[in-house]
C-alpha cells in the first residue's frame, strides 16, 4: 500500500511517510519555510500598502505606488519559490530552526536607531546633532559588535573611517546634501 501510495502521489521519497502519518506536505526544511512567509507577507504588506494608499498608475506614467508595488509582488514571488522548495527540496540536516540569534538583531537595530540619534539629534533629551562623521562611527563600531566571536575594535574603527570618508565624498562632496558633518560644538 505504501509502494501505491508513493507512486501516485508524486511526492517523492517522503511520500509513504506522509501517507503513514496522515499528511499530504511535509516541510523538508524549516529555516527555507520560515524565509519564505516572512518574504511573502512583507512582500504582501508592502503591495497592499502601496496599493491601497498610493496613486499606481502605469508603466510609462509611475505613481508614487508604482515601484513599491513592483517590489512587493518581486518579494511576494520569491517567498512562493523559497517556501515551495520548502516544501520540495530535502535538506541533510532538516533545516532545522536553531537558537534565536538576539546579539546581532539587538546589535544591528541599535546600530541604526544610534545612527539617527546621532545624525539629527533629539531635542526632546537635549542631543545635540552630532554629524555624519560621528553617526557613521557609531554605526559601523556598534554593528561590528554583533559577531562577538570576530570583533575588533582597531578594524572596526578602520571600517568607521573608511565609511565616513567615503560617506562624506558621496553624499556632501558629489551629490551637495545639506546635512552636519560635524558635532556642532567642533563645527562653529
């Protein structure tokens, strides 16, 4: 009966398991499975978003909807395709979903949030602007503390000039944003 269940189904090996536990899918790799909802159901917030908030309109005329719109059935798509390989392609180890990983998501969050403090400043705790040179160094030194295991603080301070310089020649050489560069207490 397993042999006849497997060779109708067109499930591959795993058939006469499923059909042994009553199931029709089962999931090969949950780590492809989990990517693939969350892809989807970004890629379905910012569709719904974009469509429902903003003016489309067409390929030749783009409303303000039009790329987001795009982007979000893009991402829509590849979340289908990673969540039907999910469901297809078997994995050695399962693709089991292991330990939440909260240094590198407190680290790389953190990292923007410092970013825009420093950038702009908040008036309601008396920060002043700090500048880009100042919020690019706190960004790239804070994100390299998500990997505690590889960090360095002479590299990463490195990196932090690296990324200023190349962020101040960018933005306020070549393309003139008005923006600090500086802390306001260096500056004037």
């Amino acid at each position: 009966m397993a042999q006849d269940a497997q060779a109708g189904s067109g499930l591959g090996d795993n058939a006469s398991l499923c059909a042994a536990k009553g199931r029709v899918v089962s999931i090969k790799s949950e780590k492809d499975f989990a990517s693939g909802l969350v892809f989807i159901a970004s890629g379905g917030g910012f569709t719904w978003a974009s469509a429902s908030s903003y003016t489309i309109g067409t390929a030749s005329q783009m409303g303000p909807a039009y790329f987001a719109l795009v982007l979000g059935l893009l991402l829509t798509l590849l979340g289908g395709f990673i969540l039907f390989f999910s469901l297809v392609v078997e994995t050695p180890d399962g693709g089991k979903i292991g330990a939440f990983a909260w240094r590198p998501l407190l680290c790389i969050l953190g990292a923007n949030l410092a970013f825009g403090a420093l950038l702009g400043g908040i008036e309601a705790i008396g920060l002043p602007a700090m500048g880009l040179v100042v919020a690019t160094v706190a960004l790239t030194v804070i994100a390299a503390m998500a990997d505690e295991t590889a960090f360095h603080l002479r590299r990463a301070l490195v990196l932090s000039a690296l990324l200023a310089g190349g962020s101040y020649g960018i933005f306020i050489a070549l393309l003139g944003l008005q923006m600090p560069v500086w802390p306001a207490f260096l500056a004037g």
